[in-house]
C-alpha cells in the first residue's frame, strides 16, 4: 500500500473513532471561574462567574461571617478578614479567596468594665473615635472600654473611608436579689441586646428560665448569669428558706355557698374565698350556661379561688367563665365551647388556667407529667413556701388500683392553698361530699393520698379547655410574685364590657364578705363528667 494510500486510511479511521467516542468533560476543562483572587471593602459586593460550562453552579462561603455569596455568584463583604468562595461544577470545584478590609468586628455587646481590641483587617487604621465615650471609650490602638449601660459607635479612619463597630453595653436592673423559698422574680436586662442565654451557678438554690425569670428552690446563694455575647451580666441571688404553716386551729370547715379562708403565704396572710359551684349564688343567668356551674364549675372555681388570693381582687367563678375566659382566650375560643348543649361544654384545662394567671401577671409553672416521689416533693416544697397549686384527681387511685367517690366520680379540678401545722394539706373545694361532714369548702388530706389521685398527662395538647385525661393531667404551680395587672387587651380579643344593671359582670367587683348558708342551694354530688 502507497503511503498516500496510508495516510488516507489512517485520516479515516481517526475520524469515525471520534464520531464514536466524543471528548469526555470538555465543558468541565474549559470552565474557569472569573476570578482567584478579590478584594473588598466592608459593604461591597463583587460577581462571579464560571465560564465555559452550560452546567448549573452551586456558590458556598467557607466564613459567612466575612462573605456572603448568593446562588448567583454575587459576593458580599460582611466584614473584615479573609474568607474563600467555592464554585462547584458537577464534580469540579473552583474556589476564590476574597480579603475583605474592615474592622474585625461589626457588633459587640459588653458589660461595663470589659476590654476588647477592635482592628483592621487587610488594611491600617487610624483616628479611632467613640459617639459617645460615656457609654464606650476607645483608646489610640482600637482598645475599646465599656463604660456604663447604653449603645455607642466606634469609628477607624482607613484610606479615606471611616469604618464603625457597634457597641452594646447592657446591664441587669438588679445585681442582688433576695427571695423566699419558692418565690420568684423577673431579672431585665437594657443595653439594646437580644439571643441571651440564662444559667444559674446553682440550680437547687434558685433556678432561671429562658425570659430571666428566677425562682427560688431552696435556703441558699446562687448566682444567675446572662450572657449576651461577650457580655456576663450577673446577679447574686439570697434564697431564704421557709417553712410556712397554718395553724389547724385557725381554719374554718364550714358548708357555706361562699367561704373566705385565710392561710399563711409567703408574704403574709393570704385570703381565699372559694365557692359551693351548685350554689344558688354561683349560677349563671345567661342562656345556654345555667347549668354549666353546677356541672362543670369546678376549674372556674379553683381558679376564681386562687386567682382572687394572688392579686387582692375577687373574679367570681361565674365571672370567669363569662368575662375573663373571653377575655384572655378570644370570643372564639370561648364561643365554641359555650355554643354546645350543657353536657358537651368543657371545662378549663389546666393549660388554660395559667394563661389566665398569665394575663394577670402571675407567674405559674405546669407540671404535665410526674413520679409520685417528684409530685410530693414539688408540692410540698411549693406549699411550705407558701404558694398554691391547683390540680386534677380522678376517681381512680393509683395506689389501690380502685374507684371511689371519695374525691369524685369522675375528674374534678381543685387547689391546694397550703400545709396545716398538723402536716394535712389545705384543700379548697367547690362540692359537697358527705365523707367530709361540716368541711366542704375547706377538706383536709395526706399529700400521699392527693398524689395517688392526680394523673399525669399522656400527650400534650395546648387546649384552653379541657381536652380528656390524657391531655389535662398534672398539676399547675402557682407563684406570689405579682405583677401589674395589665390595663390593655390582647388586640385580637374582644372585651364583654360589664353593665351598670349587672355590676357582678365587671372583674373588680367586690362581693359581701358574709354568705350565709341558703336552704334552698343545690348540692352537687359531682354525677357528672367533670
């Protein structure tokens, strides 16, 4: 064969084997990022692209602190330091390194006293400069010191442009607290801060929840602390321990539709009044509700009772349920439960009970599920500080595996106002039982015995009413510490506005103080569901 012959030959050959097997990866070999190397100032953005790919591109930041890149390519300079922008192309990657100029920081929260060196990163400073030194001060070198409570703005000169770190200086309304055994107390911070995290060196002694709010466990010192980030605010907490009792002698057992019970708190005498829910005195008036109260009256009356003793201003059980109920809950809420036929309206759930308490300003706890060793030492703790809980038995106990009536036949809903110096709890309850003779409004029982007739929940269900046994267990702590009452509305609620013809419809009504008992009341033997 003639090499022209050959070379013909060969041509041929190279020609359909690239026909058969096309370049592999030949948009990934000629991709190539626009840039390996950018530089930026605090604020500005720069865009980058990958060429010679028709593939999509996913864009990650190594340090979103310093950069931001958006699925577009688009890089933005948070602030200063160096960073590395990654562009991914199938299995191909092309990075950038990006050196932004700015001060190391943006935003500093500090407590007063504290240093910290702020510089310029890829770049020199100079001319350091505070908006306001009585707040934070800054020396030549960027060293910034936090002087007192509020907001101030360091400034760096840097090649004709002025770089600034905002400065947050907070602080807690008080750095020493003291407080009784189970009492509680709000802790605020000021100095324009927000993601704080709260801790206790100490829990046993006094614990803290995620708003600030500090309870009081135990007799002893503890130290709370908020930190803010670079901020520790601290406050020294003095938990006096209590015992607090009331003398047997000095309670009443008495049948009347209306009692007023004094027992000892944790910051003085407290009066309960609480109500016979079938009285005569504590009926309804209103269409589709006259029986609600003689049948599922018993949450409203615990919480009237409990409600009455924490903020000095006595809500009737009655009030409860028509004015406050929709008050803090909605009309709807309230409508739907009140719409139904007497035997299908429910009652408050325990959960609905602390947002009541909630809206007035005092503090509760929820205890959904419990041991019976937990339960005693919680509630007994709670009561010897001299603070009310409210709960739920059923007719099961526990402890026996077998019904009675003793307490209901059904679910029932009362409180516990305190612990008699004969070691009995004082039990507030708006039905009459004929086991317990001439103490109705006020029964007397073991804490063991109480326990082994409260349930815990099984599932958890936020209903303002009550959503069945497995949801309504537990039992519900109930803090003196009060607040203001608050003076405006939730705004997606509708107010029922008291009537100068039914004075008993305004929640400030002050009911007389005697109750003589009436013949003629109704007596509840709790043959309901509730």
């Amino acid at each position: 064969m003639s090499r022209k012959r050959i070379r013909i030959v060969l041509a041929v050959m190279i020609f359909a084997f690239a026909l058969v097997f096309p370049a592999c990866g030949k948009a990934e070999a000629k991709a190539v990022l626009s840039g390996s190397k950018i530089n930026l100032t605090k604020g500005a953005s720069k865009q980058l692209t990958v060429k010679g790919t028709k593939k999509k591109v996913k864009w990650k930041s190594s340090n979103k602190a310093i950069i931001t890149v958006n699925q577009s390519g688009k890089v933005t300079a948070v602030k200063g330091g160096i960073a590395t922008v990654t562009a991914k192309v199938g299995k191909k990657k092309f990075k950038c390194r990006v050196y932004v100029k700015g001060l190391n920081r943006n935003r500093i929260t500090m407590h007063k006293g504290l240093k910290y060196k702020l510089k310029m990163v890829n770049g020199s400073g100079s001319a350091w400069k505070s908006s306001n030194s009585s707040v934070a001060k800054v020396a030549y070198d960027g060293t910034v010191t936090a002087k007192a409570s509020g907001k101030a703005f360091i400034s760096c000169l840097s090649g004709g442009k002025r770089f600034t770190c905002e400065i947050n200086v907070a602080k807690l309304d008080k750095t020493s607290l003291d407080l009784n055994q189970g009492g509680s107390d709000h802790l605020t911070r000021s100095g324009s801060v927000t993601g704080c995290k709260w801790s206790s060196s100490n829990n046993t002694v006094a614990s803290v929840n995620s708003d600030g709010r500090v309870y009081g466990v135990a007799g002893g010192t503890a130290t709370i602390t908020c930190s803010c980030g670079s901020a520790r605010l601290k406050c020294t907490v003095y938990v006096k321990g209590n015992n607090i009792v009331t003398s047997k002698a000095k309670l009443s057992g008495s049948k009347a539709s209306r009692l007023t019970v004094s027992v000892n708190g944790a910051y003085g005498k407290v009066d309960y009044t609480v109500y016979n829910q079938a009285s005569s005195i504590n009926k309804s008036n209103k269409s589709g509700k006259k029986k609600f109260m003689p049948y599922h009256g018993c949450a409203a009356s615990s919480t009237s009772a409990v409600l009455g003793g924490m903020i000095g201003i006595q809500v009737t059980p009655v009030q409860m349920i028509e004015s406050v109920e929709p008050l803090v809950f909605g009309n709807k809420s309230w409508t739907n439960n009140y719409k139904k036929s007497y035997k299908n309206q429910l009652p408050l759930s325990l959960n609905g009970i602390s947002k009541i308490f909630t809206y007035y300003g005092v503090e509760t706890r929820y205890v959904r599920a419990f041991s019976d060793s937990s339960a005693r030492n919680d509630i007994v703790r709670h009561l010897k500080s001299g603070q009310p809980v409210i709960f739920v038995v059923s007719k099961k106990n526990r402890a026996t595996g077998k019904k009675s009536s003793k307490w209901t036949n059904s679910y029932h809903t009362m409180a516990m106002l305190g612990i008699t110096d004969t070691g009995k709890v004082i039990v507030a309850d708006s039905v009459n039982r004929s086991s317990f003779g001439s103490w109705q409004r006020i029964k007397l029982a073991g804490i063991n015995e109480l326990i082994h007739y409260m349930f815990s929940c099984k599932k958890y269900k936020n209903s303002n009413y009550w959503g069945g046994a497995s949801s309504s267990g537990g039992y519900l702590l109930v803090y003196t510490k009060k607040n203001e009452i608050p003076d405006e509305t939730p705004d997606e609620e509708t107010v029922i506005e008291p009537t100068a013809d039914n004075p008993e419809e305004d929640p400030s009504y002050i009911p007389p103080t005697e109750d003589p008992v009436d013949a003629n009341d109704t007596v509840n033997t709790d043959n309901t569901n509730y």
